[in-house]
C-alpha cells in the first residue's frame, strides 16, 4: 500500500491540472479586463460631455456688471387727488331749510349749497347790534367827559401859574423896597409867603394833572376793552348769521352733503365736503419694507399720461395697510391741465444714493439681500458656469452686488428656470 502512494505525482493529479488551467485562463483574461474598463470610462466620460445642453446664446439675455453712483428709488402705483379739502361745518345750532346741490356738482367760492335758518340767532344778532352801539355811544360821552375836565385842570393850572407870578414879582418889589428903607420888613415877609404858597400849590396841581391824565386814559382803555368785546360778539353773530347761507369757499367739486332737508343740526355738524380741482396730488402705495427709507422733502417723480412730472414728498402715513405705506407727493410745477381726481399714476421717489457700487441693471426681480444664484459667462463666451451671488439693496436703477461678482462680469439675466437642474451650460 506504501508502494502505491510513493507513485502519484503531482503530474497525475487531476485536481492539480485544472487549478494549473484556471490560474492560466485568469492572467490571459486580466488586459483584456483593463481594456473593457478603460473604455467603459472614456464612453461614461463623453456621454456626461454630451449631456451639459447647448443653449443659444442669442435668445439669452446678458448684462454685465458695473461699478459706480447708483441712485436708489422706491417706486408705488396710486391715483390724484386735490391738495386741499375742506368740510363745511355748521357755525350754530340750525334747521336745514333748503338744498340747492347735490354730490358731483361743480362749485365756485360764492357757490350757494344750502340755506339754514336759526330764529333765536337773528334774536341774538339784533341784541348784539344794540349793545355795541350802546358801548360805542358811551365810549364817546366818556372821551368828552374826559377832556371837559383836562380843559378845567389845564384851566386852573394856568390861573395858579398866573397867581404865583403875580405874587413872585410882589414879593421881589416888597424886598427891594424894603433894602431901600422905604417899604416896611412885614410887607416884604407877607409877600414872599404868599409868592411860596402860590408856588407849591402850582406844583401840586401840576403833579395832580399828571395823575389824572393817566386815570383818564386807563379809564378810557377799559371802556375801549368793553366796546370791543361787544362789537366781538356783534360780529361772531353776524358771522354765523351769513353763515346760515352756506357757501362751498373754494373752486372745485361738491364731493358730499352729509345732512338731509328738513333735519336740526347742532353747531359744528359736518354739512358738506368740497374739494378743489385747481391742485392735485399723488398718492401713492409703497410696500411696506421699502417704505422704510422714505422720508418727507425727498424728491419724487409721478408719470401722469405718460409725462414726468418732478415733485416731493410731502406726508408719509405711519401706520401700513395691507402691507403698504400711503405717501403723499406734491407736484413743484405747473400740473397738466388734463389732469382729473382719482386719475392712477405711478411714483418713483429718490431715497438715497450708493457710491462705489458694484451692481447689475435692473433686469431682475429680487428682494434685497437675498442669496441667489446666477449662470456666469466665460470670459470665451462658450459656456456658462453657475455661481451664488449674495445681493445687497435693490432699486429700480440696479441691483448692489454684495459678494460673488465683480466689475466686468457678464452674468445672464435671463429666466433660466428650464436649466435649474444644470450647473454648466455650453453657449452657441
């Protein structure tokens, strides 16, 4: 049996014979392996190659960007209407009596629209009437009662300075004669007291003159006050006694009568509204984020029949509604004469100015900062490579360019929402 064993080669193993075969078969068939692999790469290669699409380049809109002054606006759609309204309110407590126009019709400043009536007003009126001639009639007794007794002070002043003259050169010729020896010392002493009796008594008076002449005018100043405070009231009745004949005060359309015939109203009660056609303004919506920056005095413009017409912002509403801002602009030249109230417009207001921007044009519509991404052109034009962009303010005149581009860029500003899913673009 050890015999038999000794005799097996490795030779005669069939075993053996076909792990030989199949180590042969393997390094015969591993070029051809790489061979297959390598093309398979390269055919992998220039089919991804040939799926990047083609676009034409002519259909695609391409701006490039700038650096500069960029102006920045705010723009809003709204409508005219009249710089000046004015309601007509009731001066007193009235009756309604007649009605002579309705809403929409064209008034002048002495254009008639109502007439009311008050009896106890026309009461009040003649009492008025009375009491100020009364108080003027009184004014004028005082003033010559006054001055008949200026004329008796100034009277008797000028007969105590006569008096005291008199007795001065007396009292000069006693004392003369008396240094002469010829007239008596008593006569000279008698004298010279009368002559500074008459003397003090002249200043008095004077001094009295005076004091009286101010109660005269202090006297007349309140008698003054008291004419006028009645011709005051004289007058506020006449006022609402015309005032019962109610007016529109102002060139334009009667817009509303907020009263009935026939109805009591109490003083102050809103009659009529009345607006002037001479002037308009815009009023224009702003959204309210960039409404912000909007400040009263800024310059505006507002296109009205397709004509520039340059103004400024005069009010700007506090508080948003539905999400917009109301802004008022005044026009500073002459307005089109064509120009009717609720006509729509739109408004561009200047609110600032961004020197050394980077920015594109104003071909698209975004928000300001927001992070985009846009297809950039090579410097060849060949093809177009996606790239983020991060924006900064956005105005109608451009859009600030924040990080992602620089001057010189050319970046396609079209809407290339059929090419969302490529980031490469090959250009013809």
């Amino acid at each position: 049996m050890n015999t038999m064993q000794t005799d097996q080669t490795p030779e005669s193993n069939p075993k053996a014979k076909r792990l030989r075969a199949k180590s042969r078969l393997l390094w015969l068939s591993l070029p051809v392996l790489v061979l297959v692999a390598a093309f398979a790469f390269t055919f992998g290669t220039s089919r991804l190659k040939s799926a990047t699409p083609v676009v034409d380049r002519s259909a695609l809109l391409i701006e490039t960007v700038q650096r500069g002054s960029l102006v920045r606006h705010v723009r809003g759609a709204g409508e005219l209407i009249p710089e000046d309204t004015r309601w007509l309110a009731a001066a007193t407590d009235a009756h309604v009596d007649q009605i002579f126009l309705r809403a929409g019709a064209r008034v002048q400043p002495d254009t008639v629209i109502m007439q009311l009536s008050n009896p106890d007003l026309d009461r009040q009126c003649k009492d008025a009437e009375l009491s100020t001639k009364k108080a003027e009639a009184e004014l004028a007794n005082l003033r010559v009662q006054l001055q008949e007794q200026l004329l008796n002070e100034h009277a008797l002043e000028a007969q105590l300075e006569s008096d005291a003259t008199e007795a001065r050169l007396q009292a000069e010729r006693d004392e003369a004669l008396f240094k002469q020896g010829i007239g008596s010392s008593m006569n000279a002493k008698i004298s010279r007291s009368r002559a500074d009796s008459l003397a003090t008594r002249l200043k008095i008076e004077k001094e009295k003159l005076a004091i009286a002449e101010e109660a005269r005018q202090s006297q007349l100043a309140a008698k003054q006050a008291e004419v006028a405070q009645v011709q005051a009231l004289y007058e506020l009745r006449t006022h609402q006694k015309e005032a019962l004949l109610v007016r529109a005060g102002i060139s334009g359309i009667l817009e509303e009568v907020s009263v009935g015939l026939g109805q009591q109203i109490s003083a102050g009660t809103n009659l009529a509204r009345v607006t002037s056609s001479e002037r308009l303004m815009a009023r224009i919506r702003i959204p309210e984020p960039e409404a912000r920056d909007v400040q009263v005095r800024q310059k505006a413009q507002i296109a009205v029949q397709d004509k520039a017409v340059a103004g400024h912002v005069a009010r700007v509403e506090r508080a948003a509604q539905n999400g917009s801002v109301d802004v008022d602009v005044k026009v500073d030249s002459a307005q089109p004469s064509s120009v009717r109230p609720e006509q729509a417009v739109d408004g561009s207001i200047e609110v600032g100015r961004i020197l050394n921007a980077v920015y594109l044009p104003p071909d698209i519509r975004v928000q300001s900062g927001a992070n985009i991404s846009l297809f950039k052109v090579s410097a060849d034009g060949t093809q177009a490579d996606r790239v983020n962009v991060h924006l900064g303010r956005v105005s109608p005149d451009g859009v600030e360019i924040v990080g992602g581009l620089v001057p010189g860029d050319r970046v396609i500003v079209s809407d290339m929402s059929t090419w969302k899913r490529y980031d490469h673009l090959r250009l013809q």
